[in-house]
C-alpha cells in the first residue's frame, strides 16, 4: 500500500476517535456541572477538560478567563481548535475523500453524512440548546462508522491501518484522561483527606468511568464501592474492557503485526514490549511508582510508538 493512503486511513480513524472522546469528556462534564458544587470546583472541571487535550495555552490566548459556555464552544465548533469536535469530523472526512478508492461506499457515505449533519446541527444552535443531545449523536456516529468499518471492508492493509489508528488514538485518550483526573491525588497515587478529590467521592470517580462507557462494567466486574486504585487496575490493566490501555496497546500490536515489513523491526519491538508490559502489569508496581510518573511515562511511550508507525509506514 502506498504511504500516501496509510496515512489518510489512519488519520481518518483517529479523527474520528477523537471526536467521540471529546463528545464523551463533555457530555461528563455538562453533567457534572449540575451538580451542587462551589464555583471554582465547576471551573476546575473545564479547566481539566482543556487539560486533558493539551488546549489550556490556546484557549486563554483567544478567551482569557475560564467560562464554560465558551469552553464549550471552543471543544465543540471552533475551526481554530483542531481538537474542536468540528474540526474532527472535518478531517475526517477530508482524510475519507482522500481514499475514497480504498474505503467501501458505505464507510465513505458514513464519514461523509457525519459531517454534513454535523455542519446543519450546529448550524441550528442544538449545542447551545441541548449539548447532551448532540454529544451523544457524535457518539452513535462514530459506533455507525466503525461498525460498517468492520461489517464491509476487507479486512486487508486498509482495515489494519484504520484500526492502528482508532486503538492508538483511544490508548492516548484514556491515559491522558487518567493522569488528568487523578492529578489530585498524592505522588502514590492514594488519595487522602487532604486531597482535593477525597477517596469517596462517587461522582467524580463514577464521572471518570462514565467518560469511557466503563461504569456498568466496574459494577460488573467489582461489585462494590468505587475507589480510585480500582478505577485505575480497570483502566490500565484489564484487557478485556475495551477502553482500557491494556486492550488498545494489544489491539495496535495486533494490527502492527499484520502489515509489517523488514523495515518496522524497531517499532514492532516497541510495540510488542509496551503490550507485554500492560498484559503482565500489577497495579502495586504502579502505584509504587506513582500513578502520575507512571501515565506520563506511558504517554510518551504511546507518542513514541505514533512517531515510529508514522515514519515506518507513512512517511511520504
């Protein structure tokens, strides 16, 4: 496959990803809001959601002071953020067109339908109506887009870079996610009365799960109160919850291994050892470490390992 192509189709999948884990961060946090809380706890909150996409620094320049009705605007339709949900679908899109030869009709009129009615919705004012309605909305698109990924495309090249791209983009997500949320935690990561998020607060952790689909399945799974380290152990290390690193990280290995040739040697090796490590992992060793050395460490293992696929694979 040309370079050219693989870079469409793994961008066009991370694009995607990406502006469904920015529906799923603000639909949270529009929800947490609603809650009885002191003023500079709700800002904090949109200031965590910034946090987590690396976008404090642009926002400030162009908004100054935290609002959320702005915050929200800039993460949703602004064309200056390329994180902006907006922005997204647009690249998308833009990426999907690209390729329109590798990808089936189907997967094209999926991305290409997504932006059209993106562009109408928010062109009606329905974020400023009902942001829960169009939040979930990106969602179901994104489910719809790789769900007919999945259900038409020969599971070639092309479908191996599409899905490099989606677990790559959701490892990143998740672990920036975690180190954001978990920042008001003590160096080992256990949380104290001191702290600014207490051990038992139920909504904020309960927030994080619900962020990435994962409540019901910590009830699943637990069965019990929800603590910190216990969202940590099902967010990092459980490979069968499927927005945990430990499942992306194995499903990028996977598909790495499917389209490697005798130059992607040192990336595989990356790849294959970052993988091992969380399948083999224990929360003590982490913890022991310290939760956010630890997520920092890995984020820039996972940036390594796109630089790697990039230059192996994509380059032009």
């Amino acid at each position: 496959m040309l370079s050219r192509t693989a870079d469409h189709l793994f961008w066009m999948a991370r694009y995607t990803e990406r502006a469904e884990n920015t529906a799923r961060m603000l639909d949270v946090q529009v929800q947490t809001v609603l809650l009885p809380q002191a003023a500079e706890d709700t800002r904090l909150g949109w200031a965590g959601l910034l946090g987590i996409s690396e976008l404090i620094g642009d926002y400030t320049r162009q908004h100054g002071a935290i609002d959320p009705e702005r915050v929200l605007d800039f993460m949703v339709r602004d064309p200056t953020n390329p994180s902006s949900i907006l922005s997204c679908l647009r690249a998308a899109r833009e990426n999907a067109r690209a390729v329109r030869g590798a990808i089936t009709t189907e997967v094209w009129e999926t991305v290409n339908q997504t932006w059209l009615e993106a562009q109408r919705l928010l062109a009606d004012g329905l974020c400023g109506q009902d942001p829960a309605q169009i939040f979930e909305w990106v969602k179901h698109r994104s489910h719809l887009s790789r769900g007919v990924t999945s259900g038409t495309m020969l599971q070639d090249e092309a479908y191996h870079f599409l899905r490099i791209g989606t677990f790559l983009e959701r490892a990143d997500n998740t672990a920036r996610l975690l180190d954001v949320k978990f920042h008001a935690l003590p160096a080992d990561g256990r949380a104290t009365s001191g702290s600014k998020v207490p051990e038992n607060d139920f909504y904020h952790w309960s927030g994080v799960l619900s962020s990435v689909s994962g409540f019901e399945v910590y009830r699943k799974v637990y069965r019990d109160v929800i603590t910190p380290e216990r969202v940590a152990a099902l967010l990092i290390l459980r490979p069968d919850m499927p927005r945990s690193l430990a499942a992306c990280l194995r499903e990028v290995d996977a598909h790495l291994r499917a389209v490697a040739h005798p130059q992607s040697g040192e990336t595989l090796r990356r790849s294959g050892l970052l993988n091992a490590q969380l399948q083999y992992g224990r929360l003590d060793d982490i913890m022991a470490t310290g939760l956010h050395a630890y997520l920092t460490h890995l984020l820039e293992r996972i940036n390594d390992l796109g630089a790697g696929i990039s230059r192996d694979f994509l380059a032009l």
